[in-house]
C-alpha cells in the first residue's frame, strides 16, 4: 500500500511538472492564483519598525493587510481586525514637527501623538467632518464641513467658522415648507413614535448647534450651479481658496449589459465621444480680514490666445484667436503661508503655467511657461487637473518641479523672488516620485539614469549634485522609506521574477535581504525565459527597443509573432515583472514551439523623453506601426524569420495597432489577432483621444488618417477580432461598426468572438483561454507550413 501511494504521487508531482514543462494554454491562463501570492502596497508604521502590505498567501477572493516587524523580518503575520481598525488612516496629516498627527473619523477629530501612540477625540461634531490639517504652529486645526472651513482652537477647545459658503443663489428659497396633509402626517407620526421623535429633536439640536458658529453678519457667497471642491486654508489661517466648477453637459453613451443578473437587458451609463465641451474650473479666495471673496485673475498669463500650429493645414476655416478654456489646479502654499503658487493647464492642454499667487488680490504672475505643440505629459508633469511634482524648499523661496523642457521629464527649481530657474538633473532618462528629505539637505528621486528598462533609487543634494545610487538589484525597485528614513522597504522584481518585498538600510551599497518569498512549485517547475533587450533600426534612423524570444535553434519553425502593448503610453521593455504577464507566459509558450516573439516600445511608449512620447501626435498608425513594420524586417534580415510567416496581436491601443497591420502592411503581416481595439478614433473618449489628434471637428485630417476603419479594404491576411461586450473603455460599439465595413467590403478571411460577460480587462479565466486558444489557433494555422 506505501509503495502504491509513493507511485500515486510521483505521477500527480509528475503530471504538474509535466503540464508545466509542456505550457498549455489552459494551464497559463488558469486563475493567477496558481502562480503564488505576491506583496503590493507597501507603507510604514510611524514609529519605523512595521511593514505593512497586501497580500494573499491563503488564497482568498481578496488581498488582505499583512505585516513584517524589523524585530523579526523574517516572518510575516496577518494583521488582525482589531488593528487594523485601530491603525490610522493612510491620509492622516502630520503637524511641521512630525510629532503629531491630526485625521477624522465620521463626524469625529483625532489626534494622534506619534511617541506615545496616544489617539484623543478632541471633537465631535454634528455633521461628517473630511480634510483637517495644523495652521499657525500647531495651535489650531481646519477641518472641512458642509463645504465650509471651521478652526478648531487647540488652547480652548473652541470652535470658530471660517467661511460661510452656499449653493443656489440668494435669491433662492433655501427651505421647502410642506403642505398641510405632509405636515399633519409627519406631526402624528412623531406623536406617536418615540425614538424617531428623540431623534429629530436631535437632529435639530445638532443643527441649531452648527449654526450657532456662523458669525453674527456673515458674509455669504452662493455659488449658484457651480460646484464647489477643493477647500484649502492658508498655513497661516488668512486666506481660504475653493475651486469653482462648471461642468459642460456632454451626451454620454450606454453599454448594453445582455446577460444582466435580472434577465432583462440593462444598459451601463458610461463615457462621452471625443469633442467634449470644457468643464470650466475657477478658483476663489476668501480673505478671512477682509470677509469677502474674489476670483483668481489668469488673464496676465502669456499666450493665452495662441492658436496651434496645426491651425495651417485648415486655410479656408475661419479660427478665432481668444482666451482658451483653462483648468486651474492648487495653490500650493509655502510653508510660511506667506506665498502661493498655481498650477494652469490649458484645456487643449497645449499650455502648462506655473504662477504666483498673490493671496491679497487673486492676480497671478507667471513662472514657467511649458508649451508643446502635442501635448502637455511626462513623468511628474501630471494631467490636466494638476498631480505631478510642485512645491516648495524649506527655504519658502524656491519651488521644485518637473519639466521636459529638455526633452526629457527633469527636476528643476526656481527662485520666486528673481524667477531664475535651475535645472538640478539631467541626462537621457527620466526622473520619478522626487521626495525631499526630512533634514531639508537632500532629495530622494527614482530614475532610469542606468538604463531605460531599469528603476534605481538615489541620493542628491538639494540644489543639485551628484546623485548617488541607493538601490542594487537589478530591475525595478519601488522603494518605501521608512519616516525615520533609515531603511528602505523595496518591492523589486526581475524580467522573469514576480514582485517580492526587501529590507535595504539607508546606506550606499547596503546589501537588500529579500523577505517574501511567493513564487508557488508549479510556477517555479517552468524555467520562464530571461528575454533579450535588443534595439533595431527604424526607417527615420531611430533606434527602437524591443524584448526579443528566441526559439532553439533546432525547434524554430520561422515563424515569428509581434506583441503590440496596450496603453500607448506605456513601457513593456524593460527588466522587471510585467503588468502583461499572461502575454509574457503566452509568449514563453510560443518560443516553445518554434515561434519567434518581438515586444516592442514603439512610438508613442514610456521611458524614453518627450519626443518618443509624441511620436504619433496627429498620426497614429503612423510612426508607431511603421516601427511594427521595421520589426518584422529586423527580424527576416537578423533572426531567420521567413517572409510571409509573421504575425502580430495585441490589446486595447495593440489591437488597433493591428487592425491597421493588417489594413495597411498586410504585405509584411500575414495574420493578426486585435483585442478590444479602437477602430474609430471619432468614437474613444477626450481626456486621452484630443492630446493626441486634437478634435474631429477641427482636425478631421489626423482622424481620418488615425483609423482603421477608413482603411478596411486593405485587408488580405488573416484577422481575428475578439472583444468584451460590456467592455466600458473601448466600447463594443466599435467592433460592431467595423464589422458592419467589413461585410460590405466582401471580405471574408476574418472571424468575430464575443465574450458577452467581459469588460475592458478580462477578468474570467475561461474568457481568458477561449481568446488565447483562438489566437494560437490562427497563428498555428496561418504561418506554419
């Protein structure tokens, strides 16, 4: 019987090792759970001694909090329910010091001593409280109610109100008197129900209670229809600022949902077309001394009329020179309170200005002006409603920020006062998440210094400087400093190696000690390949790079397939654990049977400055398929791929890539597999679609060249079309419309899958295989004799 169970589980451990060696397509897109469990979302105690992260090691529908204490790092527990109620919130505001902390909790202020980890409730209040933070040497906090600011005096306990803000006009009637059937039922049912009557008296009380802290003759502002978002007061407590926000009634599209749980057909409200009207974003001051508030003045801002370049193509269309629509983001104020600063992004987000506030009046002076005839973006540049690097130095005379003046996103400051701008980094790489050091003497920035595919922490003086390396292993190191900034907890993973967390001191060439370890048996039975990072020429003479799979040589069958990433923006050459992982382990079993895989990091992709950033502006399926293109010759000229035998698939902006493979390169591409793809750029969304081709109504030229649906009757390969139908980014719409082109055009070598639960990122595992077992399918069929 011992001998029978030994052979019983030398064939179960076999057939794992076995399906392992030999990938399937059903054993790859299993549930990732069969890969392991590993680390995300990495943050410190405050007292320093406490890892905390997610993590799923018991498999669970759902990561939960784990810890790691440095007293014993090499073991991990799950933190319980009572701590974890216990921990602060992750937005929890430190005073100048760091010694203590203020956050809410409902309609509750919390005060947190970081030495003695003592919590005191300092106040409750009779409404839900958000956003406090420590003014005038910690001597008072501001917290936000009702979209109004109130100061909490830390001497008296006392409470005074700050502002006295309303929706609707004055003119409005602000209370609904009820009729005299609604009032007798609601007097009877008081009558006769004695906690609900307990309970709106204390309603009342409560209100009478809050109403009592407006000042005997307030000054009143009524922001009609707009929204007011975004309060901030002054460190000093002087001035209030609050955005005003107008926002445009665009038309949004549905999404039918055919498999709803009810069993009728309901649709999803989801995103408008390309060509939105403006949200409109004020910003407004309100003097406390003063007691009135004024809006912020931009007209000063230079170039605010300037019309784009691509202006010139369109000679018979009248264009009128006038203010352009902006958004205003900020202030940022220097910790003395005395100075503020705004961040303006222009709506066709051409312009970026960095101004100075002046708090007294609302007028603003510029301090960097950043044009660009694509578009505005970068690492540490942020979006249209602000994000990215800005601040100041603790010398509340120079602020910091990121720009690709250079070409590439650098670190640079700027002196206020005289305006002189410096720039403190530089090079052919880009800077990330700069951080500035708790003694104020030197700045903490990630970059890709050593080499685009790679992410190393540094050390540089505040003013700039060498920059000393901090981090060691190869790959991607996102590193968490812990408050007393002695250690570094890095999550770091490799080409071929999922993420894992490592405790590094603080130290030029300390050592990392890796402290998880969630690969599973099954993962680690397939030796996964190591892909080579190669560069090839482009015909504009670009050098551009790619991730390169190579068969055996006797296993090579000639045949190559090119993976085209989602995102555009986005970079999947590199030397760290990528986000398309079932695509990585999609492509280790193709050069398992003889295929030949390129990845590449065309035009348009992160990583790699501004001008490989904007490489597709007013073109896409320009430059970017074009380096699709110089791939496959790359590969017929240097790796044996055979003409005729080379294929292409991708997601999202992949699939569109794709589509316009197979439309407009079909001599290069025999066959290609376009997952929820774009098809007609008239038709994705603003935010992303009008950086890059502006908008249909006023350049047509770039979306009529943009879109594969203009290009259909190019196709002669091989094209599988596979998308979600309740896909809420790229909308099924799409698909269906270019289906509808193909069919009038005749063409009959292309098939259609569906996947009626799916959205945008598959989630099911079974939508998963189905997708990937029919792109294998076509590439099996169609390159290999």
């Amino acid at each position: 019987m011992k001998h029978k169970l030994l052979v019983l589980l030398f064939l179960f451990g076999g057939t794992n090792f076995l399906l392992a060696q030999q990938l399937t397509v059903e054993y790859i897109m299993r549930d990732p759970v069969w890969m392991g469990h590993f680390p995300s979302n990495i943050r410190w105690s405050d007292d320093s001694q406490v890892i905390f992260f997610s993590y799923n090691p018991e498999q669970n529908p759902a990561d939960s909090l784990y810890k790691i204490e440095l007293s014993d790092p090499q073991r991990y527990l799950k933190v319980s329910k009572a701590e974890r109620q216990a921990m602060l919130p992750a937005n929890a505001q430190s005073n100048a010091g760091k010694s203590m902390k203020v956050y809410t909790d409902g309609n509750e202020l919390m005060l947190y001593h970081v030495q003695t980890k003592e919590k005191k409730q300092v106040l409750e209040w009779p409404d839900r409280i958000s956003n406090p933070t420590f003014l005038n040497g910690d001597q008072q906090i501001a917290f936000e109610s009702r979209s109004n600011i109130f100061i909490y005096e830390m001497g008296t306990g006392k409470v005074k109100r700050i502002t006295n803000i309303q929706s609707g006009n004055k003119t409005e009637e602000r209370t609904t008197k009820l009729n005299e059937r609604d009032e007798w039922l609601k007097e009877d049912n008081l009558q006769l129900l004695q906690v609900v009557r307990e309970r709106e008296e204390t309603r009342e009380q409560r209100k009478a209670y809050a109403e009592s802290f407006a000042k005997p003759e307030p000054y009143t502002f009524y922001s009609g229809s707009k929204q007011v978002s975004n309060l901030q007061v002054s460190p000093d407590g002087s001035f209030v600022t609050f955005a005003l926000i107008t926002r445009a009634q665009n038309k949004n599209t549905v999404v039918p949902d055919y498999t709803h749980s009810s069993g009728y057909t309901t649709n999803l409200n989801t995103r408008s077309k390309v060509g939105d009207q403006p949200t409109k974003v004020e910003m407004a001051i309100y003097h406390v001394a003063k007691d009135t508030v004024y809006l912020v003045n931009t007209t000063t801002l230079p170039g605010l009329k300037d019309l784009p370049d691509y202006v010139k193509d369109y000679p018979d269309k009248k264009w009128e020179s006038k203010e352009r629509d902006l958004l205003l983001s900020g202030p940022y104020f220097s910790k003395d309170g005395k100075k503020a600063v705004i961040n303006v992004r222009s709506f066709d987000n051409k312009d970026r200005w960095i101004a100075l506030l002046d708090l007294e009046n609302g007028t603003v002076k510029n301090l960097d002006r950043q044009r660009d005839e694509a578009w505005i973006a970068g690492p540490g540049i942020g979006w249209s409603m602000g994000g990215g690097t800005l601040g100041w130095l603790p010398d509340n005379k120079h602020i910091y920020f990121q720009s690709e003046e250079s070409g590439f996103s650098h670190l640079y400051v700027l002196d206020v006062t005289k305006g002189a701008k410096k720039q403190l980094t530089s090079g052919t790489f880009e800077v990330y998440d700069p951080k500035i050091s708790n003694n104020g003497k030197y700045w903490f920035l990630t970059t890709s210094a050593v080499d685009p595919g790679e992410r190393h922490l540094y050390m540089m003086p505040l003013m700039g400087g060498k920059m000393e390396k901090l981090t060691t292993m190869v790959g991607n190191n996102d590193v968490a400093i812990s408050p007393d900034e002695k250690n570094f907890a890095i999550l770091h993973s490799y080409s071929n190696k999922p993420w894992e967390i490592y405790l590094q001191a603080n130290e030029v060439g300390a050592e990392p000690k890796q402290l998880t370890f969630g690969q599973s048996e099954a993962f680690k039975a397939y030796s996964w390949r190591d892909p080579e990072i190669v560069r090839f020429n482009a015909e504009d003479g670009a050098r551009v790079p790619a991730r390169l799979y190579k068969p055996d040589p006797e296993k090579s069958n000639g045949a190559a397939v090119i993976f085209v990433h989602g995102a555009g923006y986005l970079q999947n050459v590199h030397k760290w654990w990528s986000t398309y992982f079932r695509e990585y382990m999609f492509h280790n079993l193709l050069t398992d049977l003889g295929y030949t895989v390129l990845d590449i990091d065309y035009r348009a992709s992160a990583g790699y400055g501004r001008d490989w950033r904007t490489g597709i502006y007013r073109h896409m399926g320009g430059k970017d398929l074009s380096d699709q293109v110089d791939g496959a010759k790359y590969l017929m000229a240097e790796h044996g791929v055979q003409a005729g035998k080379i294929g292409i698939y991708g997601g999202s902006y992949g699939g569109f890539i794709t589509l316009m493979a197979l439309f407009n390169a079909s001599d290069t591409f025999t066959s290609g597999a376009a997952l929820r793809s774009v098809t007609d750029w008239a038709h994705y969304n603003h935010g992303y679609t009008s950086n890059i081709l502006n908008e249909p109504f006023n350049d047509p030229i770039a979306y009529r060249r943009s879109s594969p649906m203009y290009f259909a009757e190019g196709l002669k390969g091989h094209l599988l079309i596979a998308h979600g139908m309740l896909d809420v980014n790229v909308h099924f719409q799409d698909v269906v419309r270019l289906a509808q082109r193909l069919i009038e055009l005749g063409k009959e070598n292309w098939e259609f899958a569906v996947y009626p639960v799916e959205d945008h990122g598959f989630v099911e595992p079974s939508s998963w295989t189905d997708e990937y077992k029919r792109i294998l399918k076509l590439f099996n069929d169609t390159l290999i004799d």
